[in-house]
C-alpha cells in the first residue's frame, strides 16, 4: 500500500498562491486609482520621499538595475510626472523632482506604491525574517531553471506581465 502523498507541499503552494494573488490584486488597485503601473508609481513615491534624488539612488532603493530604472524615469518625465532639476552645487548632477501632475497621481495612491509585500515584510520580527529568508533561499536552491535575473525586476511588473 503506498503512501498518501504530505498534504504540506500542497499547503506551502497555497500560501504562494495567496501572497502572489494579493499582490496581483493591489497592483490592480493600483494601477485603476492612477492609471500607471505599481513600478512608476514607486519611482514618483520614492522621488517625492528624496527630492533631488539621482537614478543611481533610485535603482538602489528599488532594488532594480540602474539602466530599467533609467527607462522608467524617463518615461515619467516624457509623460509628464517627473522633472529633471541640475543641482545647484554640481551642475552635472541631475536630480529628480515630482511635476504638478506627479504630486495629483501620488495624492490618488491607495496604499504604499512598492505594493503591500515589502509592507508585510518589514513588519515581521526579524528572527522571522531572517528565518524566512533562510527558507525561501534553499527552495531557490531546488527551483529547476531558476533566473537569478529575477530579483532586480519590481514585483508589480512581473505580475502585470502576468496577465
């Protein structure tokens, strides 16, 4: 007589399913409330959190590379929401304001722009958290045809990609 199958796998699934669908779901919100995706809402946040902030800096706290995050913010400034300003010190430095239309669009956020992951993630205790990361690092390690590539791209373009 075999073995029934753990029902654990199926459990674990389960809750990826939930993490992955609520984010789906607020990056949705997102994008309806203000009409551009979770991604160049973050970047108009985080520039409206540091004005003056360069794309080197802006990639940093994104977690994302330089040259997407470059592509982004060039969008925003193409469309409108964002200003590039020199800096008054080095004139070679450019830095980031939020236009008009950039401050109306963030006023219209429902919740933080980097979507309600990060938000749960930094409410955890951090020996939760390291454990969590400890775990999720060696299911990385099992996962057939993992691209490490992955990391650098924002959660809600992966899930808008999705769709």
């Amino acid at each position: 007589m075999k073995t029934p199958p753990s029902a654990l796998p199926l459990e674990v699934l389960q809750q990826f399913r939930i993490i992955y669908g609520t984010m789906r779901q607020y990056f949705r919100l997102i994008e309806q409330c203000c009409g551009l995706p979770g991604s160049q809402m973050w970047i108009l946040q985080e520039v409206e959190r540091a004005p003056s902030i360069g794309v080197t800096e802006l990639a940093q706290r994104l977690g994302i590379h330089q040259s997407t995050c470059s592509q982004l913010v060039e969008r925003l400034v193409g469309q409108g929401y964002l200003e590039k300003q020199k800096a008054a010190t080095d004139r070679r430095r450019v830095g980031l304001i939020l236009a008009p239309s950039g401050r109306a669009v963030i006023a219209r956020l429902p919740g933080p722009a980097e979507g309600v992951l990060p938000a749960a993630l930094a409410g955890l205790p951090e020996v939760a958290l390291k454990t969590l990361n400890i775990n999720l690092a060696e299911l990385i390690v099992h996962l057939q045809d993992r691209d490490e590539q992955f990391a650098r791209i924002p959660l809600s373009d992966m899930v808008r990609d999705a769709e």
